[in-house]
C-alpha cells in the first residue's frame, strides 16, 4: 500500500450538510441571536422556516433558505443597505 493510499484509507469522510437546522444552529449560523430569529418570524422579514410538527411547537431553518436570506440582504454599499432595508420592511408588513 503506497503512502497516498494509506491517508486516504484513514481519512474520514465529511459529515453531509443537513438540509433543516435547529433555532439555536441556525442563530448561531447567522451570528445573530435566537430571540432575534423569534422576533423576525413573528414580525416577517426573517428567514424561511418550517414547522416541523403538526403543532408548529417545533421549528426548523433549511439551510438553502439561510443562504438565500443572506444573498438577498448582500449589499456593497451604505447607500445601497438604506435602501434595501426600506423595501425589506415594507414587504414585510
């Protein structure tokens, strides 16, 4: 067995990405904190959820929604953050 064999025998494989995240995952996934993502879901404006049971008692964030509420909020400009955050806003009412 040639050495390349050997660390690639002994390497384990990665963990597969999960397709939905806990509250408290997805908070710390978005540096915010989970009483901000309780906020915004029952506000609006926050990130895509699902209910995970018929109670909705448990919730849960896919992570593709995560990305895409971050790509939506991307700006590359203060003059541009002021103007997305007002029509962020008033979608959200």
């Amino acid at each position: 067995m040639t050495r390349s064999q050997s660390l690639a025998s002994t390497t384990a494989a990665p963990a597969p990405t999960p397709l939905v995240v806990t509250e408290i995952e997805a908070a710390q996934m978005l540096r915010v904190s989970p009483r901000t993502l309780q906020r915004l879901r029952l506000e609006g404006g926050g990130p895509a959820f699902v209910q995970l049971t018929g109670t909705g008692s448990r919730i849960g964030y896919p992570v593709a929604a995560l990305h895409a509420w971050l790509a939506a909020r991307t700006v590359t400009s203060t003059s541009d953050a002021t103007v997305n955050a007002g029509t962020a806003n008033a979608g959200a009412k």
